[in-house]
C-alpha cells in the first residue's frame, strides 16, 4: 500500500493500470483528450503488481483496475471517472494539471 499512496502524492494524476485492459486504455485516452497528461503505471509489468491490486482494493477500489487518483486522492475506477466527467466535474478536478 505504502508503493501505492507514495506514486499517488508524487505525480498529480496516476492511472493504475493493466496493458491488457481496455476500460483502462479507454480512461487514459479521456484524460488525454481532456489535455492532461496522466502517469500510467502498469501493473502487469510491476512485479509489486499483485499486491498494489490488493492494496487499491482495500482502499475502496470497487475493481484494481483502472484506479484514477488525482492530486494524491482517489477517484475511483471507469464508473466513477465517466459519472464525474458526464456530470461536468472531472475537468474541475484536472485543472491544477492542465497546460497553461
């Protein structure tokens, strides 16, 4: 948990992620279209990957992957970063990380 939380508060907006998962590939692509360049972490390639997963799904992941944090936080996974940004509210959060 610690390697999780750690990544979370040292990059502004964190994706973990598998390269197999195509509901990660899909959430990666809306934060790049939104302009904000997220730090992917992959973790099929980790070999911590396994127990990052368990420690996302402590922390309130509803599936290990994809898991957005933004600004040290946690989002969520799909269901939650799609209902923010239908509702308006996920470019609020992404503004701190966006290009001037």
């Amino acid at each position: 948990m610690d390697k999780v939380q750690r990544m979370a508060s040292e990059y502004g907006v964190v994706i973990f992620s598998k390269s197999t998962c195509c509901l990660c590939y899909a959430v990666t692509i809306l934060f790049r279209d939104l302009g904000v360049d997220p730090y992917v972490h992959e973790l099929d390639h980790d070999s911590e990957g396994k127990d990052m997963e368990k420690a996302l799904m402590r922390m309130g992941c509803n599936a290990s992957v994809p898991a957005v944090f933004i600004g040290g936080k946690l989002v969520g996974s799909t269901n939650e970063v799609m209902s923010l940004h239908l509702k308006g509210s996920l470019i609020q959060l992404l503004k701190p990380y966006l290009p001037d």
